[in-house]
C-alpha cells in the first residue's frame, strides 16, 4: 500500500499537467461555471507545480532550491498584499491570499513548462 502511495505522488509530481487536465474535466463536470472549474482546478494544483518545480531544479541542477522558492513566495505574498494596499486602502487578508495563490499557479505553471523545455533540450544537447 505503500508502494501506490509513493508510486502515485510521483507520478503526479513529475506529470503535473495531466494531474490538472484530469482535475479541471471533474471540476468542470461538478461546477456549473466554466470559471469556477478553473479557479478551483487552479487552487488544487498550485503546490503541485511548486513542488514539481521544486524537483525539477533538483534533477536538472542536482541542488535543493526549497528556500529559494519559500523566499520567492514569500516575495509573491508581500506583494500582493502591496498591490491589494494601493487599490483598495484596505487589505483583506483572504482576498490577497487568493490573488497570491492563482499568481503563484500562473507563475509554476510557466517555470515547469520553462525548466521541461530547458531540462529536454539540455539533455539532448548535453
């Protein structure tokens, strides 16, 4: 039982994007919105890119960057809190933690995409 346990979480780390276009076709058939399906499916898979970013760096580079990537959230969350302070004059804590986490998905998303491409071609090449 074991076994599957760990079998399926890497498998799900190093295949995030089938992870999320599984997850948005049952989050799509529950919700009635299109737009809650992505914003549910988007809230679901953020730490799964984090983290498969997370082992992407370690494979490619063979260094840890955990605390790189904390620091640069913790970076994300100030900002958004920033960001949230200027326009309204208010911060409301749920509403730039939701901004901080669809931001973070957004920007995983393009780092795993990024270091795939990088990590394939340097393989080849290399």
């Amino acid at each position: 039982m074991m076994e599957f346990l760990v079998f399926s979480l890497a498998a799900i780390l190093t295949l995030p994007v089938p992870v999320l276009l599984i997850f948005y076709v049952f989050a799509r058939k529950f919700k009635r919105h299109k737009w809650k399906a992505i914003h549910q499916t988007a809230n679901f898979t953020a730490p799964i890119f984090i983290l498969s970013v997370h082992v992407l760096l370690l494979v490619i580079f063979e260094q840890n960057f955990f605390a790189f990537i904390m620091i640069f959230l913790l970076i994300l969350l100030g900002l958004s809190l920033i960001v949230q302070y200027r326009k309204d004059h208010d911060v409301q804590l749920k509403r730039a933690f939701k901004g901080f986490w669809r931001v973070s998905f957004l920007v995983f998303t393009l780092f795993y995409l990024g270091l795939t491409v990088y990590g394939l071609v340097d393989r080849l090449l290399g």
